[in-house]
C-alpha cells in the first residue's frame, strides 16, 4: 500500500513526457532540426536587435561627424540615450505580459522601422528619441528571445546549440564594422537606409521560427508531469508554494555582480577607435579592432556552450571577468597593433558568453519564469554601460588620457570575479524552482 503514490507518481509521469516524446516526434523536422532552427532563429534576431539595432552606430558615427550631421559631444548624447533606453528596457521586461514569440517578433518589426528612420530625418531630437526607444526595443528582443531560445533548446535537450543564440550579436558587430570599411564612402544616411533593409530582410527570413506551437504543447506535457507529481505527494510539494523564494539570494547577487562588466567593457567598446587612433596616428588598423572585437565574440559565445553544463555558471563568469579585465588593460600595458589586436580579442571572447551563462543561471534560478530576473540582471548590466562614459569622460578631459578610466574598468572586473568566487562558496539551496537543466 505504501508503494501506491509511487506508482501513481510514476505511471503520471510516464504518461506526460510519453506524450511530450510523442509532441516532439510528431515535429516535421527532427529534433536537432529544430534544435538548430531555433538557435540561428534566435541569433538573427539578436543580429538585427543588438547587431544593428544598438551597434550600427559605432561605425556610422565616424560617418555622421565627418558629414557634419553631429558633433562629438551630440554623438556622445545619442549614445547615452541608447544606453537608457536599454536600461529603461531591461527595467520594464518583468512587467510585460507577451508571449515570448510575439515580443520577439514585434522587436524586429520596430528595430527595422527604427533603423530606416535614422537615414530619412536629420534632426537630433528626433535622432535622440528613436535610439532611446531603440535600446529599449533592444533589451525586450534581447531577454525575449534569450528566454524563448534557452526554453526550446532544454525542452529538446539540445544545450550545446545555445551558444549559437549569442554569437548573434557578434556577427552583427562584423558584418557593420567590414560593411561601413568598404562603403563607407556613401554616407551615413546610406549607411542607415541599407542596415534597415538588411534588418528587414533577415527579420522576413526568421518570421516562421518565432512560434509557440509544438513548444507550448511539450512545455503542456511537462507541466502536466509536474501537477502530477505535486497530486500524489501534496506534502512535499506545498513548501514551495508557502515558503519564501530559496534562491532568492543567489538571485540578488547574479544581478548586482553582473552589473559590473556593462561598466568594464562599455569604456573600451565606446571608446576604442579614439584610443587606438590616439596611440597609433596614421595607422589603418584602428579600423579592425572593433570587428576584431565581434569577431572574437562568435567565437567565445560557441566555445562557451561547449563547455561541461554540470560547472557552475558563477565560476564560469568570473573566469570571463578576468579574461575582460586582461583584454581592457592589455592596450595601455602594450601600446601597440599587436597590443590593441589582442586585447580586442580578449575583451570580445568573454563579452556574450558572460550573457550565456549569466542567462543560463537566471533560468536554473526561475525555471520557464526567468524573464523577470533576466530583465533585472540586464538591467543592472544596463546601468554599468551608462556609467561608463559617465566616469571616463570627465577623467580623459581632466588627465587627457583614457588609461585611469580603464585601469578603473579593469580594476572593477577583478572585483567583479572575487565576488562572484566569493558567492560560490557560500551554501547553495537545493529546493525551490527545478533545475532546468541548462546549469
């Protein structure tokens, strides 16, 4: 008699995930198909949201001031409403209540419209209003399609595809960087109109992927495994409905510490190609270190996911920092091409995989619920981009040198990876929110 729970227990489950198996057979694709449709899904979309959407207008804005369109401190003002607008984004992603398909969706339309929108106007208010909303659009699509990728790949057990999502920016980053170097002599507006079509083209092209149609009806298998069990051992599964959120210090400490690299890399991202041209006057390499940079992201986001899921996401992020850290300061210990090259390498390596497994770890935390923490976590990493320019600016204009700022950047990703060690070893619960399996 005693064994009689068990059993119900068993055959439940059994059933529920037979139906699940059953839900993904009957997919016109196999199982790796899909796995491999959703990632490149996803990528593209972080491609055109991020790649486009935010980091277009590193490239072009040599273009806008050598036109005459801005100045450098109006460029600077364009640039900070898109690091609020980001912030303001990430904010406001725990309150939105759209399936994660249509916000993903909707990102790609806008950041289309968006991006044409800077190519047909010239006036700076209007400029400085679509970059804001911009970085918003961008952090939705961003936590969005994080959330809906990662939650595909786990129901298919394909984690190794999930590096794949976050190489999307990167071949961004490249693909603007090399295009604005060969046409660059069209102009901005040139520059502006030919992205949007790019992100509307590849916006057509991953519009099928972003549906929650044999998803929903595994994730409804699942979830009927799981009321299942709660059923037949209404005992052990009410703690986790009246009792506070055991996880909720490990979620704390992942926002606040994964704050720190928005601050340590944004001085080097912002203000790369002034520094190397500073150090480097005549050179033609200054150029190539910021796709050298994207280009070392892809490689970085794909190694990443490669590595065993069983190690712990936290102590996978601080070897990142210290990796970022070396990057940043490796340009002002070697001045030179093979100084800059290599720290663009560094700082790129660790820059989407620290989003991996800081996404990865949100969703161990919250499960299919993650996109409130995600939100919060980028946030956090949204305000560190803001305060960057914020603290290198006024020390470059009071020293005439953008080394203290960077030492200061390289310096805080140190902490960063002594903190994150630190909550590494304090106790880690084991209840609360089942292990999604992307740990």
């Amino acid at each position: 008699m005693t064994d009689l729970p068990h059993t119900a227990d068993t055959s439940a489950t059994h059933a529920a995930r037979t139906a699940a198996s059953s839900a993904l057979n009957d997919h016109p694709h196999s199982e790796r198909g899909a796995a491999r449709r959703a990632a490149l899904g996803c990528a593209i979309a972080l491609a055109v949201a991020l790649g486009i959407g935010r980091f277009a207008f590193t490239p072009l804005l040599p273009l806008m001031l050598h036109g005459g369109m801005i100045d450098i401190r109006h460029g600077g003002w364009l640039a900070s409403a898109n690091y609020a607008g980001y912030f303001v984004g990430a904010v406001t992603c725990a309150a939105l209540r759209i399936p994660h398909a249509r916000m993903v969706r909707l990102g790609l339309v806008v950041t289309t419209v968006l991006t044409l929108s800077m190519g047909v106007t010239s006036a700076f208010w209007f400029w400085a209003v679509v970059r804001f909303v911009g970085g918003a659009v961008s952090a939705w699509t961003f936590v969005f399609a994080s959330q809906w990728g990662l939650r595909r790949l786990a129901l298919l057990g394909a984690h190794g595809w999930s590096g794949v999502i976050y190489t999307g920016p990167g071949v961004g980053i490249v693909a603007t960087g090399l295009l604005v170097s060969v046409a660059g002599g069209m102009g901005a507006n040139a520059g502006w109109i030919g992205f949007g079509v790019i992100a509307l083209l590849l916006s057509a092209l991953v519009w099928p992927v972003f549906v929650d149609d044999r998803a929903a009806a595994v994730s409804g298998a699942l979830n009927a495994s799981s009321n299942a069990t709660a059923r037949a051992h209404p005992a052990t599964s009410s703690p986790t409905q009246t009792h506070a959120d055991p996880h909720r210090a490990d979620a704390f400490w992942l926002v606040v510490l994964y704050g720190i690299p928005g601050f340590g890399y944004i001085i080097t991202a912002t203000f790369l190609p002034v520094i190397a041209r500073h150090a480097l006057p005549g050179s033609s390499w200054p150029d190539l270190f910021w796709p050298m940079f994207g280009a070392a992201l892809i490689v970085g986001a794909l190694v990443a996911a490669r590595l065993p899921l069983h190690w712990d996401n936290r102590s996978l992020l601080a070897g990142c920092y210290v990796v970022q850290s070396v990057g940043v300061a490796l340009g002002m210990i070697w001045p030179s091409a093979g100084g800059f090259a290599m720290g663009s390498v560094l700082a790129g390596l660790p820059f989407t995989a620290i989003t991996l497994f800081a996404m990865r770890e949100a969703r161990r935390l919250r499960g299919d619920h993650a996109a409130g923490l995600m939100g919060y976590a980028t946030a956090a990493y949204g305000i560190g981009q803001i305060a960057g320019p914020l603290v290198a600016a006024p020390i470059a204009a009071h020293t005439g040198s953008f080394s203290p700022a960077l030492w200061i950047a390289a310096g805080s990703l140190m902490v960063g990876a002594a903190g994150l060690m630190a909550v590494v070893k304090m106790p880690r619960r084991q209840d609360g929110p089942p292990d999604c399996g992307c740990r």
